[in-house]
C-alpha cells in the first residue's frame, strides 16, 4: 500500500513539474532560436550606435530597462544621446552561457556578456533581454543586467549631466 502511494505522489509531483501546453514553449523550434538570436545580434550592433531605423522600428514602445547600477530607462532615454550611450559605443561584447526561449510571440534570451573597452576586460554582467514578436518582426522589449560576481569592479557609468 505504501509503495503504491509513493507511485501515485510521484506521478502527480512528475505531472506538475513538465510544462502543460498551456504554458511551454510553443515557438522553440531552431528557425525561431536563430531568429530570436540574430534579433539579439542586431540589437547589440545597433543600440550603441543609436540607429535611428532600429530606434523607430525594432523598439518596441514600451520598451524598459533595469540596469545593473539601479537605474531605469525607457526607450526615449535609450534613444538619447548621452555621455553613457557614447561609453557603451566604446565597448565591445562578447556573449556566452546564452539560454534561448520563445512562448508564441515573446522570446527570451538569458545570458552573460563580457564588456571591453580599448580591448581590456571592464565589466561581466548576467543579462535578460525580451522580445516580442509583431507585425513579423521581434521588437526589443526589455532589458535586464546585473553584475556577475565574477566581475572585476565596473567602471563608473557617466551621467546625464555630463
């Protein structure tokens, strides 16, 4: 009788731990992760630059922002010119331990970055971007990033007065 009992819980525990239909990931085939990684690509290349086409068209309108330094921004602030936008266009990037996911039309890409600046190592950071996918394309939603605890000390971020 006991035995039987722990197979029925186990069921039930192994039954509410795999995702129902309802909530997994409907959009996880390869053509949509390479999807949702080029998006990626495209953003890191063209928000540092501020391209104005993708400001416009691959932002989304609610687009939001937490930084690692506390602060928050919205895609009128991210489209500004700004002492901290020309230093983030003096970095460059490199991406790893990237997890890729889609629900329908909302992708989510985790993963940890390291910044650096004149080719020295600056900063690591754990990050979440979020896109959503209308009209065809997957606009940026949402940002996310936190500094690893691997992280040498960042560099002070300029602001806006500067």
């Amino acid at each position: 009788m006991k035995e039987i009992r722990v197979a029925i819980l186990s069921a039930i525990a192994i039954a509410l731990l795999l995702p129902s239909p309802g909530f997994s990931q409907t959009a996880g085939s390869e053509k949509v992760k390479a999807e949702l990684i080029a998006a990626e690509t495209e953003m890191f290349a063209k928000i540092v630059k501020q391209d104005p086409d993708y400001m416009k068209n691959l932002v989304a309108d609610d687009y939001f922002s937490i930084n690692a330094d506390g602060s928050t921004e919205t895609k009128a602030q991210l489209a500004a010119d700004s002492p901290k936008m020309k230093m983030m266009a003096a970095t460059t990037a490199e991406l790893f331990d990237k997890q890729v996911r889609a629900y329908d039309n909302v992708g989510i890409i985790t993963g940890r970055a390291r910044a650096y600046m004149q080719g020295k190592y600056i900063v690591e950071f754990l990050y979440t971007a979020v896109f959503v996918k209308q009209n065809g394309q997957w606009k940026f939603t949402l940002w996310q990033g936190t500094i690893s605890k691997d992280s040498p000390p960042p560099p002070a971020m300029p602001s806006a007065s500067m």
